[in-house]
C-alpha cells in the first residue's frame, strides 16, 4: 500500500514540475513567485530522499524484522546509516 502511495506521490510532484515550467520563474515573476518556486523544488527533493529511505532502508528492515533471516540487521547497518544521514544544505 505504502509503495503505491509512493508512486502516486511521484506522479503528483511530476504533474506540479511540468505545470510549472520546471519551476521557472518568468522574467516578470515577484520575490513572493521565486520563493514559491524554490520552496516547492525543496518540497518536491525532500519527498524523494522521504520516499527513498522509506523505500529502501525502512521498509526492507521492517520485513526483515516480521520474517526473520540469515542476515542479522546489524549486519546492515552502515548502509542504513548513510542513507539516513541528513544531506548538507
């Protein structure tokens, strides 16, 4: 379920992109226009590095934990490290 909300999320961020132009501003665009843009370009990245580390760290552990395995969780955990580590703005 979780994955196809994040699909749909995705389709939604692309439909923002391509309705604003990429978010280009015009030429005659106001600081309030710029800033706009700016915060959904954010929003837009901060949902992928969300839905990456949902995708590819949380939820294979979370499975990993109902489904026991050969391969400990500790043994993962310098990936799951870095992917969770907050990137430098």
């Amino acid at each position: 379920m979780m994955m196809l909300e994040h699909d749909q999320a995705g389709e939604l961020l692309a439909d923002l992109r391509v309705s604003s132009g990429g978010y280009t501003v015009p030429a005659d665009g106001c600081t309030s226009y710029r800033s706009l843009y700016d915060r959904l370009a954010a929003l837009e990245e901060d949902t992928h590095v969300h839905i990456h580390k949902e995708n590819h760290v949380l939820f294979p552990d979370a499975l990993a934990l109902a489904e026991p395995d050969d391969q400990p969780l500790t043994s993962r955990a310098p990936e799951r490290a870095r992917l969770l580590r907050p990137r430098p703005s």
